[in-house]
C-alpha cells in the first residue's frame, strides 16, 4: 500500500508572519515523519497497489488534525488513527460547506 501524507496550509489560520514560516516547516516535516516513520507498516499491507492519503493541517487553536481523503479498508483507517492519537493528533472533522465558504471570502 502507498502512503502519502499532504501538509495542508489553510490561508485563515495564519499566525504572525515569522511564526507562519516556522509552522509550514514544521507541518510539512511532520508529514513526512508521519509517511516515513509512524505508518511504514502500511506499506506491507496487501493489496500493495492500492494508496492511501492523508492531509494534516493545523486547526483553528493550532492542533495538528488528520483526516484520511481516499476510500481505505476500516483497518487501514484505524491504524491511522491508532498512530495519529500516538502523537496526539486529532481526528479532522471535514464540513464541505465550510471549507467553500471560506473559499469565498
């Protein structure tokens, strides 16, 4: 199985302008720790060929969240949130309404 995990940066969650810098790195190196180190046993789960994807943001208090975007086997998803609550990362809650709201504005 493929793992891919996406840092995804929200425009309305933007802290001070030398805080975001800092921030961004650090969303984008946990991704990639999450990929690499916390969900490497995914990769040996049959089928191989099918993926899974992750995004990690930050919320509105600056908690890193995850959700899982693509269609996976319940095991797979609670791996993931096994792992994700590890590191103390919360569950995204996904509102399609408010994600194009806030495309909007």
């Amino acid at each position: 199985m493929t793992v891919t995990v996406l840092p995804i940066i929200e425009p309305y969650t933007k802290p001070a302008p030398p805080l975001t810098k800092v921030m961004n790195e650090r969303l984008q190196r946990l991704a990639k720790e999450l990929e690499m180190m916390h969900l490497k046993d995914l990769q040996a789960i049959e089928p191989l060929f099918e993926d899974v994807v992750i995004y990690i943001s930050y919320n509105s208090k600056y908690s890193l969240r995850w959700k899982i975007v693509n269609d996976v086997p319940e095991e797979v998803e609670n791996i993931v949130a096994e792992q994700c609550g590890k590191l103390g990362y919360i569950r995204w809650k996904f509102s399609p309404y408010v994600i194009n709201q806030r495309r909007e504005d």
